[in-house]
C-alpha cells in the first residue's frame, strides 16, 4: 500500500514536472522592445528597397503603423522613378493627411494629365488636405474609355468616406460591367456603408480569379455587419476553400472583433507550402508565387487572430529574403507590439526639412473634412 502511495507521489511530481516546463516553453523568448525597434527599422530599410514593389508595400504598411512620423519618406516616395511607388506614396499622404506634402502634390497635379491613375491618388491626398480644387474631376474619371483609370477613380471616391459619391458610384455601376470596375465599385459602395454591397463582395468571393477573392473577404473585414461576419465565418469554415481565403477571411472576422479559435494561420506563416500541399494532394503543382502569398496573408492575418507567440513566430521574418515577407511581418509585429512603442522622433526625416512646428501644421495633419462634389460625368 504504501508503495502505491510513493509511486502515485512520483508520477504527480513528473506531471507537475512536465507541465511547468510546457509553461516555461510558452513564455516568449523575445526582447518586445528591441523587436518593435527592429520592425520599424526593417519598414523604413524597405521603403528604400531596390524592388519597387517592396517599396509600395512599405509605403502602405508605415501609412498604416507610423502614420504621420513616416511622412517625410512618403514625401521623398513622391519622386520615386516608378509610378505605382508615386501612386502609393500620394494614397499613403492622404491616408495620414501629411501636410508637408502638400506643395509637392500641388507640382505634381499639374504635369499628370498623362498619368490619370496618379492623378486619382493625387487628387485623394489632396483632398484629404483640405484642397478640393480638382475633387470634381473624378466625376469624369469614372467614365474614361480606360476601365484601369475608371475602377481607380472609384476606390478613390470610396476612399474619401463621403457620401456624395454614392450616386456616380451607382451609376457606374448599372453601366459599366466590367469585372476589375465592378470589383472596385462594390469595394467603395461597401466602405460608404451601402448594404447591399455586402451581398455583391459575397459574390465576389466565389470568383475564379484569387486576387479577386481576397479583395473582397478583406472589404468584408473593413464591415461591421452581422452579415459579412457570417459570411466570413462560414468562408473560414470551409475546408474546400484555398487555404489562402480561408487564412484571409479568418484575420478579416478577428478584425471585426469576432472569436475566432483557429490554428490555419499560424500554420500557413510558418509552413504555407504544406498547407497548400495538404489541400491540393502531394502531386499537386504548386507555384512559389502561391507560397509567397498565402505567407504573407498568414502574416498579416495574425496581427488579428490570438496567438500567444505570434510575436516570437514572426519576428525571424524580419530577415526573410523576399521583400513582401519582411514589410508583413514588420507591419504585423508594429501593429502586436504597440505597448512597447517608443516615444522618440521618427526614424526617418528628410535632411533638409525642418521639423514641423506643432501649432502651425496642426490644421495642415487634420483638416476640416469637406464634401466630395461629384454628381455624375462632369469636366
């Protein structure tokens, strides 16, 4: 009997054992502070990246973490050699009303009738600054013969947030039937709280074309709606889905504030070609571009859904080779890390300009919203 006892006694000393050490295991083994610090420094090291399309990436992922203290390397972005890094810098001014830009949008308006889908981005940043001189020209932008400058006049017009571009919106819509337009039209109907809209995304959900998809499961994130909740969940559910939606649509629904208790991102950040291979079969043709973006759709999904050491599962990504990894993982890290954000000046500033002063560009940063004035196709 009392053997019994002592070997009853050992067996509860190894549990206890066990499990303490599982708990020692859980604990995160990075330095948050220095972390945070890395993934700023790895963002502003990418807006300069060689690759233009990193370099656009960055753009959105600084307008989205640093906000206006990253103003002076959008304004630099403004002169990048490649257009689509323009179009992002001019989007990432207006997002964060970067008043210091605005002489250089100003210069830039005038010379852009070449460049009309720059000129959208243009006009947004300057819109959002409190100058509406060109605002009305999106009326007619919506209608040029070129569906690419009519579907980014529309995101733009859904960006502003105004009301009043709900009627050209609508229109364009009963006329205009072309897939990339339409997408880009629900997309700003839904942002301008317009609910049918969401039953339009869910359309858009089930289209053969990925990107398409993903666009649409994100707009529904963007929706605080009983409806794009379901529609998510179910989307997350859904074991015949790509993995790449059924990631997407999981971070879109814990962005809604939703529960959601999911092991799939995690996974697909830390091993995405075999989530694709366990869904598509071991003979299955897999392309890296695939492997890439379900990486980073993990990535950013998991700066939503709970993880306990997401943190610590990212921030080797830092160090990654491809560009689109690293601005995911500093983006994801800034965004889970915030509590141990510093309070120093930005990292990056322009030599030569002067440090802001606080009072002056106070209404430059936070302008008096105006309206959108566009009623239609008008010059």
């Amino acid at each position: 009997m009392t053997k019994g006892f002592v070997y009853r006694g050992v067996v509860s000393c190894v549990l206890v054992s066990v499990v303490a050490i599982g708990c020692r295991k859980q604990e995160s083994q990075i330095d948050p502070v220095r972390t945070y610090g890395d993934a700023r420094v790895t963002l502003y090291q990418a807006a300069e990246d060689p690759d233009p399309r990193v370099r656009s990436k960055a753009l959105e992922a600084l307008a989205d973490t640093e906000g206006p203290a990253a103003g002076a390397i959008m304004l630099q972005s403004l002169q990048d050699d490649y257009e689509p890094v323009r179009f992002n810098a001019a989007i990432a001014v207006g997002d964060v009303r970067y008043g210091p830009a605005k002489p250089e949008l100003l210069k830039m308006i005038k010379d852009s009738d070449d460049h009309l889908k720059l000129k959208c981005a243009l006009i947004y940043a300057l819109h959002r600054l409190g100058d509406e001189s060109y605002t009305g020209q999106l009326g007619s932008m919506i209608q040029h013969k070129d569906k690419f400058v009519r579907a980014t006049a529309a995101m733009v017009m859904g960006k502003m947030g105004e009301p009043s571009a709900k009627k050209p919106l609508k229109n364009l819509q009963s006329t205009d039937y072309d897939p990339v337009v339409q997408l880009q039209v629900v997309e700003a109907l839904a942002r301008l709280g317009e609910e049918r809209s969401i039953a339009l995304l869910e359309a858009f959900t089930k289209s053969q074309y990925m990107e398409d998809r993903i666009i649409a499961v994100q707009s529904l994130g963007r929706l605080a709606n009983a409806r794009s909740a379901f529609i998510l969940r179910e989307l997350m559910k859904d074991k015949k889905q790509e993995p790449t939606v059924r990631v997407a649509a999981a971070g879109s629904l814990a962005r809604l504030g939703e529960q959601v208790k999911s092991s799939l991102p995690l996974k697909a950040a830390t091993d995405p070609e075999g989530v694709i291979r366990k869904f598509r079969g071991k003979g299955a043709r897999i392309l890296s571009k695939e492997i890439a973006d379900l990486r980073v759709i993990a990535i950013l999904s998991l700066g939503y859904v709970p993880e306990p050491l997401a943190a610590d599962t990212l921030a080797p990504f830092l160090r990654s080779s491809q560009g689109s990894v690293r601005v995911a993982a500093g983006k994801t890290l800034l965004h889970l890390l915030q509590a141990y954000k510093p309070s120093a000046d930005p990292l990056y500033r322009l030599e030569k300009t002067p440090k802001p002063d606080k009072d002056k560009d106070k209404d430059d940063n936070r302008p008096v919203k105006p309206k959108l004035h566009t009623s239609g196709g008008r010059d």
